[in-house]
C-alpha cells in the first residue's frame, strides 16, 4: 500500500488536487493511521503558518478607499499614446542592437587591428571598384595610409552626407590605390548588390561590373543633391548612418525612380535601403540569394499615379526596405529609423 | 469593470499585506496597493487577480530596488516601529507584539527567495495554478515548494524563538 506523500498531502489540504485525486487520498487516510497522523501535523503546520504571517499584517484593519476615487485618478493622469510607447521601446531596442554592433567593431580591431588583405579580397574590390565610384567610405578604426590620388584620377566629389557627420573620405577613382584601403565596404556592396536578373536591357551584375554600374545600364550611380532631384520624395536612408553611395533607375511611363541608397553601420556592415514600386523592390530583394542577407519587412511610401488608358489614372503601389547582414529584427529596426527624403 | 470593482473590495487588504511583507512600510504598501488596482482599471486584464499579484511583486521589487539606490535599510531592524491600529495595545503588550513580528520577519527572511514568494503568494489567496503561472514554477512544484516553505519558516520561527528565550533567562 503506498502512504500519501507530504507534497500530495500539503495540495490536498490546500484543495489543489482534482475530485478523483481527492477520493484517491481520502480512501487511502480512511484505512492508514500514520497517514492520518501526517495529515493532521501538516494541516497544524499549514494553520501555524498562516497565523505566523497573520502577525504580519500592516493595520489590523485594512480599508480600501473608494473605487470611484481610484477611477478619478485614472482620469486625471496623462495618456501615453500607443505609438509613443512603441517609438520609446524601438528605439531602446535600436541603440541595444547599435551597441551590441559597435561593440563587437571595436572588439575585432582590438583583436585583429591588422587585418590580412587576401588575394581574395583585392580580387573581389577590383572589379567593383571600377565599375562602381564610390563617393566616401567610412574611416576605419585603424588609419590605415591612403595614398592620395592626382588630380585626373579623382573624377567626382565626395558625396555629400544628408545630414553633416564626422567622417573621412577616401577616394576610390582607380585601381591604382584601392590596395591601402581596408576594403570590407566595397566587398560587402560587392556581394550585397548581387545580379538582377536578366531582363531586355538590364544586365546582371557579373557581367557588367566593367560597365558604369552593377546593375546595369538602367541603373545609375548618381550624387546625393542629384539623387534627391531626380528621386523627389522617394530618397530612403538611416540618419546617422554614413552613405557610401546612391543608385537610381528611371520609373517607367510616369513612375518616380527606384532608389538604393548604401549605407554603412557603424560595425561596417553594409546596409541598402531600397525605395520604389512594390514590383520592382521585390524583384531586387529576391535578387538578393545569399543566405544570409536579410530583408526588413516592407513599409508604404507615398504611392505613384500614372496616366492610364481612357484619360484615368492607377495608382503604382510603392515600398520601402532595408536589407543587409543583419538580422531581420534589426533590419525591421533600422527600417523604421528610415528617412524619406 | 464592475468584476475589478468587486476584486478590489475583497482583495485589496490582501494586496496591501502581499506588498507590506515586501517592503515593510505600511504606507507605501497601501500606495503602491492603489496603483496596482489603477493600472488593472487601465488595463483590464483577462485574469484579473493573477495579473494584480504580478504587477504588485513587480511594484514590490521596484521599490526595493528603489529603497536599495536611497540606501535604506531593508532587512528589518528590530526597532522599527510597527503601526497598529486603535484601541491602542498596552506598553506590555506592544513590547510583545514588537517582538513575535521581529522574530515573524526574521524567520521570513531566512527562507529562500522563491519559498518566500511561494508562501505569500498562498497567503495572499491564489490559487496553484496562478502561482505556478506568476512564479514559473510547474503547478505540481508549487505543493512541494509550499511543504517545503511551511517547514522552513516555522523552524526559523521557533529557532528565534529559542534563541530569545535563552537571552532572557
């Protein structure tokens, strides 16, 4: 016969077990006097505690105020909006995630504050930083020389920031100096803009990185002041973070452009805010393969009308992105820190 | 709303005692006991009485920690005073008083921090099940934690006890 266990006796007292526990125990106490007598000790156990903390009452009597008092009090108190709150935590969230990030930039040049140029790597910046000018690039941590250009190389001014950062530009205008500069952005915006695929007149990125730019024809490389004229409202990009450089392709029959702008966050990694018809953003995320590049989830931008047949107009639905090596929760993040301009 | 009205009758004393065997100040305890029951207004939760305990331990363990940063003491001291209500007891009998909720809170405090909030969370009223879901415990450690607690507490109790009736004699 198995006698009831004080954990099964103590619920049992406390009335937490189902009916058919219950019975169980109380046949089981009707025929065990040492149950019993575990029974009885633990149920004086159980009312000395409750007397013991019955000492520990504040008041011997406790009155609540009136219910419509504490109503009033509610009334009277400020009303945080929804949105506010959620803007507060996104933002904690973002500065956890910019930390965390900055962190680990500042731990991996401690660690490795040389890092090897692999063949690779020069490899990999060769062809891109032909095809595409890059305007600035981000200072790295450690200043490394940077051999500074003639005047003929250097074919375009740095690109301007929207919004004034500290910064150092390093210009990129030929092949001839690019081995001094530490090349994880250019490599990163190698391998972020991967090809589009092959449409009438636009070409994948392969096979045009001796072109103009990675994308095509179709797309351009443009300054900011120019970027912003031609994209009207529709120029994405995260304040505080430096832009490395700005592509547009033209809309078609009445569309405002599509834009891409990169940028780089503050641990180097590479991150592209991609505007325009929903289509067209689409097909570039999906053009996007690597496994690890991320997409955040769309936001609405103000849409475009074109003129359709019949004298009518239609409305060309248009989003925003961001994506990059980063996690989908931080690019959500950084998305919506996204900036129209 | 008319459910939350009939809660806070019946169970505002409970709340005001829950918080005050945290943060040992009746006053406070009956403050942070009303803004509990305002943010429940606010917020009408699904399950009422479950949700006010939880959001009075959180309260409860903001004030500590607030109490902390002030550099206040809270272990209590045998010499706070404690408020009683009226008629007011005799010198003897609160002298007595003082000394069984001394010897009361001292053996609170010798138990662990999860047995702690187990028992009070029994005392105050819930059930298994809403201490389980407040405490993260299974539903069936909850009875074994409580044995264990019970057991703890009032050995600690008669321990002190002990002890002060050697210290007298």
């Amino acid at each position: 016969m198995r006698h009831v266990p004080d954990e099964e006796l103590h619920p049992y007292l406390d009335q937490a077990l189902s009916r058919s526990q219950c019975v169980e125990i109380e046949t089981h106490l009707a025929q065990c006097a040492p149950c019993r007598d575990r029974r009885d000790t633990i149920a004086a156990l159980r009312d000395r505690t409750t007397a013991l903390l019955g000492q520990l009452t504040p008041r011997n009597l406790i009155i609540p105020p009136p219910f419509e008092a504490l109503a009033e009090r509610l009334s009277r108190r400020p009303v945080t909006p929804l949105w506010q709150i959620r803007l507060k935590r996104a933002g904690l969230w973002a500065a956890g995630v910019m930390a965390a990030v900055g962190t680990g930039w500042v731990g991996r040049s401690v660690l490795d504050p040389h890092p090897d140029q692999s063949t690779a790597v020069q490899e990999g910046l060769a062809p891109l930083a032909s095809a595409v000018e890059l305007g600035s690039v981000a200072a790295p941590i450690n200043d490394l020389p940077v051999s500074a250009p003639s005047a003929d190389q250097v074919s375009t001014t740095p690109l301007p920031l929207p919004e004034a950062a500290p910064r150092q530009e390093l210009r990129l205008a030929s092949a001839a100096h690019r081995s001094t500069i530490i090349p994880a952005p250019m490599l990163q915006l190698a391998s972020a803009l991967t090809p589009m695929p092959e449409r009438s007149g636009d070409v994948a990125l392969s096979t045009r990185l001796e072109g103009s730019t990675p994308f095509g024809p179709l797309w351009q490389q443009v300054q900011w002041e120019d970027a912003l004229e031609k994209a009207g409202s529709g120029l994405p990009y995260i304040e505080g973070m430096l832009v490395i450089g700005v592509l547009l392709r033209p809309g078609e029959g009445g569309e405002r452009p599509t834009s891409l702008v990169a940028q780089q966050d503050p641990s180097g990694e590479l991150v592209l805010s991609i505007e325009g018809p929903l289509t067209k953003v689409m097909e570039i995320v999906k053009s996007q393969g690597a496994p690890e590049i991320h997409a955040s989830e769309w936001t609405r931008t103000p849409p475009d009308y074109v003129p359709a047949p019949g004298g009518t107009t239609r409305r060309i639905n248009r989003v925003l992105t961001v994506t990059g090596r980063l996690s989908a929760d931080s690019l959500n993040v950084l998305a919506r820190l996204a900036t129209i301009r | 709303m008319e459910d939350l009205e009939r809660l806070y009758k019946t169970h505002y004393a409970a709340v005001v005692r829950f918080l005050y065997r945290k943060i040992w100040d009746a006053d406070r305890a009956e403050d942070l006991a009303q803004e509990v029951f305002i943010r429940a207004m606010a917020h009408q939760p699904d399950k009422p009485r479950a949700w006010i305990f939880a959001v009075a331990a959180n309260l409860a363990r903001d004030e500590a920690r607030a109490a902390i940063r002030r550099r206040k003491h809270l272990v209590l001291l045998k010499d706070d005073p404690v408020p009683l209500s009226t008629p007011e007891p005799s010198a003897e009998e609160a002298v007595e008083h003082d000394e069984r909720w001394a010897q009361v809170t001292g053996a609170l405090a010798a138990l662990t921090e999860r047995d702690r909030e187990v028992l009070l969370l029994w005392d105050a009223g819930l059930s298994y099940p809403e201490i389980a879901a407040q405490t993260g415990l299974a539903v069936g450690a909850v009875g074994t934690t409580l044995a264990r607690a019970r057991k703890r507490l009032t050995e600690a109790y008669d321990r002190t006890e002990y002890q002060a009736d050697a210290a007298r004699s």
